[in-house]
C-alpha cells in the first residue's frame, strides 16, 4: 500500500500561496485552449464543418466559458451537496480556495456560457460545445489528479497493492479513486472523443460529438462513482445511489435525447 503525503500547496509565500488545484483549472483552461485553436484550423483545412467559427471567436468566448465553469462549478457544489450548511453560511461561498466544486454545475455553467455567447454573435450553439467537448477531458484529467493530490474525494477501502492511506481518511487503505476518474474521465475520454470527432468526422453532424461526451462521460463518472466514498453529509440515496451517479444519469439521458432530436430534424428535413 501507499501513504499519501502530497501537500496540496505548491508555492507558500505566507499570506499568498498557489495551491495545486488551482493551478489544474488554470492549466487545463490554457492548454483546452491552444487545443481548440488547433481543432479549428484543422478542421478548416479539411473543409469539416468548423469553418464557419474563427480562432478569434473562440478567443472571445474563452472569457465566457472561464466565467461559467468558476460560477458553475462552485454554484453546482453549493445547490447540489452541501446547500444546507452554504445556506447558512452564505460568506463560504466565496471561499474557492477552500474547495468546493462540481463538475455538473461546471458544465451547466459552460452551456448557459455558450447559449449567451452563441446567441449574441448568432452563431450555432453546437458549433462552440462540440469544441468544447473535445476539449474537456484534458481539464477534467487535470483536475482529478489534483483531487488526488489534495487527499479529497477518496476511494473506498481495498486491499489491492495500489491502494493508498489519505491522511483524512483514516488510517485505512482506500481506492485511489481520483486516479481511476482521471484515467477513465480525462486519457479514455479524449481518446474516444477525439477519435470519434476528428477521425471518424462526426464533427459534420454538430451537436453529436456534444451528445456523446454526455453519455461517455456519464458512463465513465458512473463506473468511478462505484470505487468512490460517497459525501458523508449526503451518503447514498436509496441506500444505493450517490450523488454522482444522479446526476450522471441526468446528463446520460440529456446526451441520448440530443442525439434523437438531431436524428429527428435529419428524418423532417
């Protein structure tokens, strides 16, 4: 087994410090960045359905979709596992650099963040979230393994070789769960979408490499859910289900009813 002893601050400067998890979302935004950049002007050159969005464009929604993973993310946690306590507490809310963010709420906030942007430059909704999606699992790897670092969202306990003590998880051996969603969330997840998207060129159909990242998504945050201890302030509902698998069943069923409503509009047209 192994003994967790990762500090989650990387730079201590006193009254400042940089913490690791921060510097996930900073660097997964870059580097999600530079990728769709390149997306678009491969996709322009092969004449795939992108062309009609600029490097430029994409620039100025990337202030857009910053704001609605900050917003969404952090308001997702508050609403949907732990309102009560927030509730009384309204100041925490503000308190990002103590933790505290979904990954569900994020991607509320990042399509609300494109329907506005989309919106205002007339622009077509699918065109930007299909991006986005190819895009994605590079910030969720990242943040998964600072989840790991941090010592936080940690797996249930096993006996296997691999697994680790986290210091807030008692002296007990657990499922390092946040690498498996990082390998299963992040690395599998941009394969198969960017395979999908890019080689096999469902990128011509927009709004359906979107629709699968919700449904591949989905099945991977489902199969990590089941190494993962639950919130104890939430536990399972059910006596089965966390919070997690409920809302990864949500955005499972939203990505097979965007591909039967894009179906349908084909079948009318």
């Amino acid at each position: 087994m192994i003994v967790h002893n990762f500090n989650p601050i990387l730079v201590d400067l006193g009254l400042f410090q940089i913490r690791w998890y921060s510097m996930a979302y900073i660097l997964g935004i870059i580097l999600g960045w530079i990728y769709a950049k390149k997306i678009i002007k491969k996709t322009a050159k092969n004449k795939y359905n992108f062309t009609s969005i600029t490097t430029s464009q994409f620039d100025d929604i990337i202030v857009y979709l910053v704001l609605g993973i900050i917003l969404g993310g952090r308001l997702g946690y508050v609403m949907f596992y732990n309102f009560g306590y927030y509730s009384q507490n309204i100041l925490e809310i503000f308190k990002l650099w103590q933790g505290g963010m979904s990954f569900h709420g994020g991607l509320l906030g990042i399509i609300i963040a494109i329907f506005i942007f989309s919106k205002n430059t007339k622009t077509n909704f699918f065109k930007f979230s299909d991006i986005v999606a190819c895009v994605a699992p590079i910030g969720l790897f990242l943040g998964r393994i600072a989840n790991f670092i941090n010592g936080e969202l940690f797996g249930k306990i096993s006996t296997l070789p691999w697994a680790v003590i986290f210091p807030n998880g008692g002296n007990i051996s657990r499922h390092p769960s946040q690498i498996y969603e990082a390998i299963l969330e992040g690395v599998v997840l941009f394969i198969l979408i960017n395979f999908l998207a890019l080689k096999k060129q469902l990128i011509l159909k927009a709004g359906y490499v979107s629709a699968l990242f919700l449904i591949f998504y989905s099945i991977a945050r489902i199969i990590g859910e089941n190494f993962r201890e639950p919130d104890i302030h939430l536990g399972y509902f059910f006596n089965y289900f966390s919070m997690g698998v409920i809302l990864s069943s949500i955005t499972f069923l939203t990505g097979c009813f965007i591909i039967f409503f894009i179906k349908n509009n084909e079948q009318n047209n």
